[in-house]
C-alpha cells in the first residue's frame, strides 16, 4: 500500500482537535503511585504494629499492609481513569482543558488504492 501525503479535503477524515490537555500531574501520579502504595503499606504496618491492646501475628499485619497498597494503587487508578476520560473529552471539544496546550498538526496521508 502506497501512502499518498496531499490529498484534496474533501477526501480528509481526520478530525483535528483545537487544544489538548497539557497538565503534567497525570504523568506525576502514573510515576509515584508505586511509591505510595509501598509507604501506604509501611504506614499501616507500623500503626499494625503501634495499636495498642492488639496482638497482631505477622500475617495479619501483611495483610493490612497489602489492603493499604491495594487501597493507594486503587485510588491511582480511578484518578487517572477519569484524567482519561477528560482529555479524551477535551480532544473531542466537549470539555476545557485544564492547562490548554496547542494541538499537534496532524499528519495528512490517504491510501492510494
């Protein structure tokens, strides 16, 4: 198959949004969301540990420290979901963008068939 670059625009389906999501913060919480789950579950291992009146055996501090990682990687996920859907609502026009950047030019090819 052949790509041809130049095309009349009648023949163009490429739909070029007027601004995109230029917000780094989704790029800061996909890095440090491993980090956080781990402090998440030392922090429950030592309030496990520091709770007085309560005898807890090894195993079960492992387990509250793994429902504490589960917990910080749960609320990650679900932020960046949503930070998904928003630019994805930003490229279509339906939405601002928060930190509005210029939108990449689109590159023109059509099959030559």
């Amino acid at each position: 198959m052949t790509l041809q670059t130049t095309a009349p625009p009648s023949q163009m389906a490429v739909v070029q949004p007027s601004e995109t999501e230029n917000s780094l913060i989704g790029r800061f919480v996909a890095l440090f969301t491993p980090i956080f789950a781990v402090v998440a579950g030392a922090i429950a291992a030592w309030v496990a540990q520091q709770i007085p009146g309560v005898a807890l055996d090894q195993t079960q501090i492992v387990a509250f420290m793994v429902v504490a990682s589960t917990s910080a990687l749960t609320a990650a996920w679900k932020w960046l979901q949503g930070l998904q859907q928003h630019e994805r609502l930003v490229a279509e026009g339906k939405a601002k963008a928060i930190k509005p950047g210029a939108a990449p030019e689109a590159v023109r090819t059509t099959p030559i068939v």
